[in-house]
C-alpha cells in the first residue's frame, strides 16, 4: 500500500562559488542537487531532510544558490524543509584563511558569510526562522535536528521537553 511517510534525504551538496565571482564554479554544479529536488517531487515526497554542508564557503550566495533551486523546484509550496547546518555552512568560510583573504573588512564579510548572523540570513534566504535545535512534526511523525557546533544537551534537553507534552499511547 501507500506509505504513511515519504521523505527524501540529501547531504553534503557543498554549492560553491567559482574563484572569481558569484556563480557556481563549474566543478561544483548544482544540477545534481536539482535533480534530486526533482525526483523527491516525482516521488510526492511529504519532507526533505538536508545534513548540512550545503554551502561550501559558508557564504550567504552558496546558500541561496540553494534556496533557488528549491523554489524552481518546488515553487513557494512544498515538502517540509528538514535541514540542518553542517561545519562548510556555519565554519566554511575560514578554512584556509578564505575569509581573511577574499573579506578582510569585517564590515563587508557580515554581507557575504553566513555565520556572521546565521539567524537573520537563514531567515532572509528560507523564509522561515533559524533555531540552533528544532522539532517539527510531518504528518504525526516527529523530526528532530541540532545544527553545527550545537551542544548535544541543548537537543536532548528539546526532546525530553518534547516528549512530555506528548500525549501518552
């Protein structure tokens, strides 16, 4: 029969800039993250579970590359986003010195990297609030997800909160 449930889960799609401006670099296409997108709407998937690294650099543009595809996908209505940020979204943008180098004013750097407020710029480019833990229910089922560099209390704390406003079975 019909499945109570379908979701589909992708992971580290790390969409990146090119070197040298705000397009994707070639190596990096996100045909196949599109193509993913695509099928999970064949499959008239109920949620999409995301694992992090979407971005690559941690830049405000890779996520959006992301954010753009969804919605040429999916449109403004679709599958419950299930996503958690990875190390490349929220620390990406300092590995080997990127930051220092291509963003060395701390003025300009809150415009391009992510981690500079992950709040405001999850909200801007999901359109749904960012939280460091989070609980969302998809048809009675219960998700629960811990962004990076979260400390494991903080989702156990949430899912024992959780748990017993339940009502018991």
């Amino acid at each position: 029969g019909k499945p109570n449930l379908v979701f589909g889960v992708v992971s580290d799609t790390h969409l990146r800039t090119a070197v040298k401006g705000d397009s994707i670099g070639a190596n990096w296409p996100d045909k196949y993250f599109a193509a993913a997108l695509e099928y999970f709407k064949k499959q008239n998937v109920d949620a999409v579970v995301h694992c992090g690294d979407m971005a690559h650099r941690g830049q405000n543009v890779e996520m959006q590359f992301h954010a753009n595809v969804w919605h040429k996908v999916f449109g403004k209505q679709g599958p419950v986003k299930l996503f958690i940020t990875g190390n490349h979204d929220v620390e990406g943008a300092n590995y080997e010195d990127f930051v220092k180098n291509r963003y060395p004013d701390p003025t300009e750097r809150a415009k391009h990297v992510l981690a500079t407020d992950m709040a405001a710029n999850w909200q801007r480019i999901w359109g749904e609030k960012y939280e460091p833990v989070w609980h969302k229910e998809v048809k009675g089922y219960h998700f629960f997800g811990r962004n990076w560099a979260v400390d494991d209390v903080e989702l156990v704390n949430l899912i024992n909160t959780s748990a017993a406003s339940l009502p018991s079975m």
